[in-house]
C-alpha cells in the first residue's frame, strides 16, 4: 500500500535523523482516510495506512518494534469538498517522542 514516493519520504526522514535522537520513548504513527464511503470501512483503511508505514519504518531502521505505535483516526478529521482536499486527507503523520541531539 506505501507508494514509492512514500518510502522516498520515509528514507529521507531515516537519514535525516539517524543518530540524532536519543532516549526514544515511542514513534506514534497515525492513519487517516478521506470522507468518502463508510467509517468502519475509513477507519479499517486509516489503520492499514498507519500499519504499512510502521512496517516499512521497522525493516528500514533499528528501532525496537515494541516502540511504535499504530493507530487510525478513520475520517474524523476529513475536511475534504474536492478532489484536491480528499487526496490531503489520505495521510500518515509520524510523531516521534524523544531527544533530538546535534
């Protein structure tokens, strides 16, 4: 489901940061889905959006599996009217709890 200009985002973040953060306390990374269709359905699919991203972030860094959280927030912040603002809201958003040291 992770697009390759996804992962290209993804790897840039993971060398961006790499060695810079230390005391880690979790990676919270959140699904959200557009308003179109059902919420079980854009709920379950803003989980499996969340979930590709932190499987992908697993394999690509050594960061402890225990550490990353997953969750989906479905459409509940879907502001979408056009075609534009639908895309936007189809999104993961990647929190990281820690230090950042230089």
């Amino acid at each position: 489901m992770l697009s390759d200009d996804g992962k290209a985002v993804i790897d840039e973040r993971i060398v961006k940061y790499r060695g810079k953060v230390k005391d880690m306390l979790a990676i919270d990374v959140v699904g959200y889905a557009d308003n179109v269709g059902a919420d079980d359905f854009n709920q379950k699919l803003s989980v499996e959006r969340a979930q590709s991203v932190a499987d992908y972030i697993d394999v690509q860094t050594d960061i402890p599996h225990d550490k990353i959280e997953v969750r989906g927030k479905g459409a509940s912040e879907s502001e979408g009217e056009t075609t534009e603002d639908r895309a936007m809201d189809r999104r993961v958003i990647i929190n990281v709890t820690g230090t950042l040291v230089e």
